[in-house]
C-alpha cells in the first residue's frame, strides 16, 4: 500500500503492517503550525504555514541571517499571562522562527529565547546559531543548533534548549529603577559546511 503522503511526494510504498509506523515518521507528513501564542490545530507544508503564519497570526518576517530584538515589559514580576513573540527569518533559502518569552520557572519568573527550523530535523543539524544579551559590561551568549518545528515550541522551551536569562539579570541589563524590563537580543544564523579534505565542519559566515 502508499504512505498515505504519496500525494505529498513519498514515493514508498509498504506492506500494510509496517504503513502505519512509517507514516508516524514519513518526512512527508504535514507540520502542525509553529505559532505558540494559542491552540492553532492548522497544519500543512513549509510554504503554507509561512503564508498562515504571515497573513493569519500576523507574524513579523524578515529576510536576513542576523536580527535584533528588542524587548520591553511594563511589569516584568507578572508572567501569569505568558508574554511571548514570534518572528520569521529568511535564510539561506529556509525559514526559521525565533520564539522569545517569559514563563515561570519555580518561583521565578525567567525570559527565553530560542530558534526553531521550519523543516525536519536532519536538515535543522546542517545550521548553528547564537543569541547574545547584554548591558552594563556584562553579556550572556548562547550558541546551538535551531531545533526541528516538529519538536513542539513547548516541549524546546521545558527543555531549556535557548537562551535563559534569570529575572534579576534580565533587571540588571534593563537598568534604571528595574520596574521595566528593557533587554535587546541579538544573534545570527549560520551554516554549517563540511569540510571535503578533513571531514570537519566549517561555519559559513552570513553578512
């Protein structure tokens, strides 16, 4: 019998008792929409969800290896009402998603932010990135590998896979009276390239 997907382009074709767990892994299937601010039950490929998530959630999207983020809260000791964005980059021919937002972690609040790739995880291993905040002569940097949007944007962010800034630091690079919460993040996309004589990867720097 077809993958179910073959009319999204798999070509396979299997007995009936090994279909089903195929199709549970088929890099064909359908991605569930990347937008975390509410339930969204949409899924569908890449281009689609680019095209929902810009005309349907009015996300940001920019095109550039690189993005600056600024970020400012009122009252940043209430995160009951998880304060969050989403922006999508365009880069190197993919697409990515920078997701920035405070949650409670024990009894502190703490501000994250963290990259997801609009593809399959074997694809997301060929590119790095980095985020970088700071103020005052002090600076946090994070450097990793944007995780797959087939990783739910709640099951990376309990992992703690991004850039955690703890309340009383993320009130330190705000300065002033730290009743607002003022931080700019910064970071960059790059990809990897293997490297044909070692076999080593090599980053590809994007300007």
């Amino acid at each position: 019998m077809p993958c179910k997907y073959y009319n999204l382009g798999c070509p396979e074709i299997f007995p009936y008792y090994s279909k089903l767990k195929h199709e549970a892994m088929c890099n064909y299937r359908p991605y569930n929409c990347p937008y975390a601010g509410s339930e969204c039950s949409v899924v569908g490929d890449i281009p689609f969800l680019v095209g929902h998530l810009r005309d349907d959630h009015k996300v940001d999207m920019h095109t550039g290896c690189t993005f600056n983020h600024r970020y400012v809260k009122s009252n940043p000791r209430e995160v009951e009402n998880a304060t969050w964005m989403l922006t999508v980059f365009h880069c190197f021919g993919q697409y990515f998603c920078l997701h920035f937002e405070a949650f409670q972690l024990g009894m502190a609040p703490v501000y994250m932010a963290f990259l997801r790739f609009m593809g399959d995880e074997t694809e997301a291993r060929n590119y790095s990135y980095s985020l970088e905040v700071g103020a005052n002569g002090r600076k946090l940097i994070f450097e990793g590998t944007p995780r797959s949007i087939r990783d739910s944007h709640r099951k990376v962010r309990d992992s703690h896979d991004g850039l955690i800034i703890q309340r009383n630091m993320a009130l330190f690079f705000s300065g002033g009276d730290r009743k607002e919460l003022k931080l700019r993040v910064t970071g960059r996309v790059w990809k990897e390239q293997q490297n044909p004589d070692t076999g080593v990867c090599i980053p590809n720097l994007c300007s």
